[in-house]
C-alpha cells in the first residue's frame, strides 16, 4: 500500500480508493460497483477533506468486507448437490445447481471445461457437464469477485485449482487414464480411487474432477448427433 492510499485523521485511519482496493484484495472497478450501489452493497459512505480528497474510514471498510465475504461464501454453499454425481446434465440443469435464474449466467470456469460437447446438425454446439464438475467448480470458487468486474479482465495470475499442489492427484489422474484405456465410464471411479488413497469418496471426486476437467488437463470428448436430433 502507497502513502497517498492511506491518511491518518486524528487518531483514525482513512483509506482512498487505491487504499480499498489494496486493502481488501478486489480490483479498482470493484470498488466503484460496491461505492455506486452502496444502497445495496453496503459499502460506507465516504467523506471529503479540505483538498477535495475522497477517504472511508479503515475499520468500516475493513467491517464491511468482513460481511461482504461471509454473505458471498453463503451464497455459494446454497447449491442443490442432490442427484447422481456421475450423471450428465445441460446448461439448464447446470444453472439450477449453482442456484442461477439463467444458464447465460454460468461462470466462465465451468463454460470453458465441459466434460462433452455435442455438435449439432446445424453446426451448434451443446455442452454437458457431469453433476460432480459442477459441484467442484463451485467448490473452487473463494467468493472473492465482485458482480462490478468483469469475467476475464482481470490481468493478475490465476488462483490455482486448490488441488494445484495435492500429490493425490497424480493418482486420480493414473486412475482416469486407466479408465479410459479401458473403454470404462467413470461410475464408481470416486469409490475405487477413496480405496486406494484412503479418503472420502467425496475427497476423491473433486481430485477426479480436477484432474479430468480443470487445467491440469481437459479431455472434452466430442461426439455428433443425428441429423435432426436435439
């Protein structure tokens, strides 16, 4: 954090929009969303000194992050995990499980990492997921990004999958290779990988899911329906 984001007032500290932004981790444009719709956000309302100068006092800044965080985090625990792990489902079905009105509101992380794409007979294309990528997408997810930025402009490194560094991936992956040798479907891969490793059969589905569908490695199978299906 610069000098200039930071401003002591008699014995209270201020911060400037730089200053929020350094503060709490979300990006410049962030800020502004959360100052433009504060009626809604919450965010503090801010004040001015001689200079002209626009400051929010720290530790109401630091009290509305904090309930910010907890009411994202809520939000993203609310998502419908009934049904089979294993079964296929569309953008619609997709959209219900993350609790979306919309499929055209589904986040990029999981557009971009379909586990089957169908082409159809004019030359669209209809992506799947399996019911247990969903859920690790949401998983992954830190609650972090604000409505106010917009998906792909953010210019820092990626947050890694939070199995980046897991070692038990390696053997998700050497079971999912095995499988595919094999001509397999991945039903009963969570069991058999909880065995080996002696986890959770649900610890072992979100390794499965990294490890088929994030950018360790995406292997979308491709396939074409007949003419006219839908």
């Amino acid at each position: 954090m610069t000098d200039v984001a930071r401003r002591t007032f008699g014995r209270r500290v201020a911060l400037d929009r730089d200053g929020v932004a350094a503060h709490t981790g979300a990006a410049r444009s962030t800020v502004n969303h959360w100052h433009l719709h504060r009626h809604r956000t919450g965010f503090p309302d801010g004040f001015t000194d001689a200079s002209g100068t626009e400051w929010f006092w720290l530790d109401e800044v630091t009290a509305f992050h904090a309930a910010h965080r907890v009411a994202k985090l809520a939000e993203l625990t609310e998502i419908d995990r009934s049904g089979d792990p294993n079964e296929l489902v569309g953008s619609g079905t997709a959209a219900k499980i993350l609790r979306y009105s919309s499929y055209r509101n589904l986040p990029d992380g999981l557009l971009s990492q379909p586990d089957e794409i169908e082409i159809l007979s004019d030359g669209r294309k209809r992506r799947r997921w399996y019911r247990r990528t969903v859920w690790a997408v949401a998983d992954a997810r830190t609650g972090r990004q604000s409505t106010g930025r917009t998906p792909g402009s953010t210019t820092g490194p990626r947050k890694p999958h939070p199995y980046a560094d897991d070692p038990r991936l390696a053997a998700a992956l050497r079971l999912l290779d095995a499988a595919r040798a094999e001509s397999r479907d991945n039903r009963g891969l969570g069991v058999e990988l909880a065995a080996q490793l002696g986890i959770t059969t649900r610890t072992a589905q979100r390794l499965l899911a990294v490890a088929g569908t994030s950018e360790v490695r995406k292997p979308d199978r491709v396939i074409r329906a007949p003419h006219g299906e839908r």
